[in-house]
C-alpha cells in the first residue's frame, strides 16, 4: 500500500504504459484498476475529479481499457457505496484533502 497526496502520482502508478518502475508494467485483460474517491471527498474537483458525477457503472467495469469510460482508463471515479460488491484488483482510494487514511 502506498500513501500519495497527488491524484496523478497514483495514476502514473497504476498506468500500464508507464515506466518500467511501475508496479503494473503488463495488465492482464481480466484485471481491473480504478479510481475510487469518498463520497464525501467534494474537494477532488480541484484535480478534476468529481465525486458527484456518477459514470454508470456496468460500463465503467466492463468497457475494454481503449474506452475512457473504463475504470482503466483512470479517466472518472466511483464512490465506495456504487463500487460496493465489486472487484479492482488495484485502484487508488482517494480521500480528498484534509482527510487522513
């Protein structure tokens, strides 16, 4: 587990077109990543992320990674109540500032 501040920090992370020090150079096609963000967390909008935008979500865990509504693509989050039961076998929790894990 890894702690960040910044939002692209974790992205580059996450990204399997980043460098060889990422920890996912290959995604497998039946891994899923993702972006999921505290409904509470209003304050992401500052990095263009927008808690109160709900993508629906059979698309945002099915569409192939080349489809920017994908959780993949690391393009728009969910929150932890609309991703409840599903599985990301990696994604990036984002608290919002003045929040602590």
């Amino acid at each position: 587990m890894r702690y960040v501040i910044d939002a692209s920090v974790a992205t580059k992370w996450l990204l399997p077109e980043a460098d060889s020090s990422s920890a996912l150079t290959v995604l497998d096609a039946a891994q899923r990543t993702g972006l999921i963000a505290s409904g509470q967390g209003k304050r992401l909008a500052a990095e263009g992320l927008f808690v109160d935008y709900k993508p629906d979500i059979a698309t945002w865990m099915l569409a192939p990674t080349s489809d920017i509504r994908s959780s993949n693509a690391l393009e728009t989050v969910q929150n932890q109540c609309q991703i409840q039961g599903l599985e990301l076998n990696f994604c990036v929790v984002l608290l919002g500032r003045g929040s602590s894990p």
